[in-house]
C-alpha cells in the first residue's frame, strides 16, 4: 500500500528545498539527535493538502486506512479520540438527537456533552467491586430507546481501560429497531479491524466510532480515526472536526497513520497473531496464580493483587505499566511487542507473584445509585465553583466532574447532586476534594 504523506514529505527533504515556509524550525533541531524528526514536520504548504479541506495526499492516505478498516468513510485526527468524539457528537446534535450513553464514559465525552449542551440520560452498568468496568444489560438498553418518542443515539465505550468488549452487534440491532444511532468510543480498539476474527464496532454495525491509532498501533501521540458506515455522515465529518481541532494538525502524526496503512497492509496480521500465541501462553504459565480479566487480549489486565503494590515489584524488574489502583494492574501490549519482551514480563511476573500475595476479593456489588440532576452538565461546567472536602460535600452539586485518571470514569457528573453513596466511592478512589458549585 502507497504511503503518500510520507513520499510526499521524504522528497521535500531529498531535493533539498529551502524552506520558506513555516514551521519556523526549518527542519532543523536544537538538538542533534532529533533533527530527521523535524525535518518531517512540516505544514500546509504547496502539495502537502490540508486535513480539513482534504483532497490530495491526506484525502487518499485516508481512503487507504478507510479501505483497511472496511468503513465508509474514515478520517484522520490529530488530536486523538477526543476530536473524534467531539465530531461524533456535533453530528448528532445537527440531528437533534437525545444523548443516551453508559455511564462508563472517558472525559473527554463530558467535555463535549458541555460544549454541546446535551442533556445525558445514563444507562448504568452493573457494578462489582469498581467501577472501571460493569455489565451492560441490553433490555435496560432496549428499554431506554424503547420508550424515548425523539430522535436518538446511543454511546458506549468498547474496549473500556480493562479491555471489556460489549456485544456491539446486539447493541447495534437495538439501536436500529429503533431508529437510534450507535456511538462507539473505540479509543481503546484501533487494531480490532485487524484480530483474526475482525470485531472492530463499525464491522459490527456501529454508525460512528473513533479509535485512537496512538493507544494500540505504531503511530504517535494524538493520532487517531474517526470512521462511520453512513454516507450521510462522511461528508460532514470534516466540518464538525473543524469547530474544535486546530487549523494546524501535525503532520508528523498524520505521517504515522500513513505509515500505519502500509504496516496494516503488509504486517498487522503476522505480528497479532505472534503476539497473540505469546499472549496466551504468558497467561498459561501464570494461569494457576494470577487472575487475567477477560476481554481484548493486549490489554493485559491483572485482577487478584493491590495493583499498586504489584507496580512496584513489576518496576524494580524495569516493567512499567500503564495503569495501577488497588484494584487492577494493567499493561497494555501491541502488535509491535517481541517475544524477548514477553520473556522479560514473565520473568517480572514470576519475582512479583512471590514477593507479595494475592488479595481474597469479594464480589460486593457497588452501591451506585441513579444520580439525580440539579442543573444540566453545561451550566454546572460553567458555573462559578469552589473546591471543597469531600466530607462537606453532601447535597451539593458536582461541578467539575471529578476522574480519577486513569482509568478516567466519573463517579459524580457534573450537574449532579453528591450522595452518601458517591462521597464513600470518592473515598475508595482516594479522591478527598471536589469542584462543586457555589
Ligand atoms: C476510553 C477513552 N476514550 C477516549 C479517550 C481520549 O483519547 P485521546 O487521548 O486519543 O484523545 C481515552 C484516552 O485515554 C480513553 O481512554
């Protein structure tokens, strides 16, 4: 597969053009080592498009990754998921359709839904023991869309931060009957297109869904895709991005989704499915000690220790994780990892599982009541607030939604009235101060 962006850039550097255009490094680094780096950066100049007006090289980078994912339409991001989401968003509200979204949401969800002023109604997830990941029961689903007369969608977050996938294609059917359109925050599911089986969510019927390239394929920071299967949508895609996004997304990051189409094209496959045979045999050798969540695979998600103090152990042997609680240890792999890599995780595991002991969990249901709404999650975002303990903070309203970050899930949403119930989960979370409004 053809990487133009990258042509288009390597041969602005070969032919050694003087650069009378921005940015104003010039290609040139104050640091040795990263010069190559910068002579890659470049901008908008003649013959390089332009992301929101695209219709030369990063119009057909996109078709290339929008035919590897099989979507109609897919477009890149520069600035993650988060752009992706404030798209999928604007879309709907240009439809005036109602907000329905599981709760399990990413901030960057909330953000949107103040700038947009959507009023969320909350379809809860069955909580055990956290919060990060809970059972979707698909009649509260149907029962929601069932009885909304407006216009809706549906938005929910698959793969979450512990590599929980929900039947998208159920979910999907649901929102169909109905006439509701099915979100897929996917940040976490870039390479699902790509499994030996493809469950990637507009595979499975989502009408949107973004993936943060960045989180699980070889691309940079902040690359992303925003990807629909309706043509109604495609060509609005780009006008929504432009109300939030920058009008100079970086090229280097768009150079690594151009890069990625080729590495898809030629390699994904071969390297998932290495990495997925060392996967599984990481989890046969731990499987009588350790406790892996199920869910997608390259999330590597420890259960039965103080994911803290597993941290510690894990990091003395030079492996670092992307996330510890007290709950949960998880790495996130990909398809680049090696199996010297693995030998180096296992021999980690191995020194970690004997320096400390597991911990006996009971599976106690959470008790996270239906929050009820003082004000809408925009006026409270926008309200004059003041931060106050957590033990004074009963009856007031949540003004800045308070995340524990990672994994990033609320526990009192902007707007809402603070319980006894949330300020014991805050508590939980280490969380001993909250924005709330004056
Ligand atoms: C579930 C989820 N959605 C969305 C995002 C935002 O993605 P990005 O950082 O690519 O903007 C994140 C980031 O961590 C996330 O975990």
């Amino acid at each position: 597969m053809n990487t133009p962006i990258y042509n288009f850039i390597y041969n602005l550097n070969h032919n050694n053009i003087l650069r009378g255009f921005m940015p104003g490094h010039k290609g040139k680094s104050l640091k040795k080592s990263l010069e190559s780096l910068y002579q890659y950066d470049i901008t908008e100049m003649r013959g390089a498009d332009s992301l929101f007006e695209a219709s030369g090289i990063i119009a057909e980078s996109e078709k290339n990754a929008s035919k590897l994912f099989g979507t109609e339409y897919t477009a890149y991001s520069a600035s993650g998921s988060t752009l992706s989401i404030q798209a999928m968003l604007t879309l709907m509200k240009w439809e005036k359709r109602k907000a329905f979204a599981v709760r399990n949401i990413h901030r960057s969800f909330l953000n949107a839904s103040a700038l947009l002023d959507f009023d969320v109604e909350w379809i809860y997830p069955r909580y055990s023991n956290e919060i990060i990941s809970g059972e979707i029961n698909l009649q509260d689903i149907e029962n929601k869309l069932k009885s909304c007369k407006e216009p809706s969608f549906l938005y929910i977050t698959s793969p979450d931060y512990t590599g929980k996938i929900y039947d998208i294609k159920k979910i999907a059917e649901i929102c169909h009957k109905y006439d509701s359109r099915l979100l897929v925050d996917n940040a976490h599911g870039a390479l699902l297109a790509f499994m030996p089986e493809n469950i990637h969510p507009i595979h499975l019927g989502a009408d949107l869904c973004c993936d943060s390239a960045h989180k699980m394929l070889p691309a940079l920071t902040g690359a992303g895709y925003i990807h629909t299967s309706r043509p109604e949508y495609a060509k609005n895609i780009k006008k929504a991005m432009l109300l939030y996004a920058s009008t100079s997304p970086s090229y280097l990051t768009m150079m690594s989704l151009d890069l990625c189409n080729k590495y898809i094209s030629e390699n994904i496959q071969n390297d998932i499915n290495k990495n997925l045979k060392y996967i599984s045999e990481l989890k046969r050798e731990f499987a009588n000690d350790i406790d892996f969540a199920k869910g997608e695979p390259f999330h590597l998600c420890i259960k039965n220790f103080n994911g803290k103090e597993f941290e510690k152990f894990m990091y003395s042997k030079k492996v670092e994780c992307e996330y510890s609680d007290f709950e949960y240890f998880i790495m996130l792999m990909s398809p680049l990892n090696t199996e010297y890599e693995y030998k180096i995780i296992s021999q980690a595991l191995r020194y970690t599982i004997l320096s400390i002991k597991p911990v006996i969990k009971h599976n106690d249901s959470i008790d996270f009541p239906e929050m009820k709404k003082a004000m809408s999650i925009r006026e409270a975002v926008f309200a004059e607030s003041e931060e106050i303990s957590i033990e004074e903070s009963l009856g007031r309203i949540c003004a800045e939604t308070n995340i524990p970050c990672p994994p990033a899930v609320p526990i009192a949403i902007s707007g809402e009235l603070i319980t006894k119930e949330t300020i014991n989960i805050y508590k939980k979370y280490g969380i001993f101060t909250v924005n709330v409004v004056k």
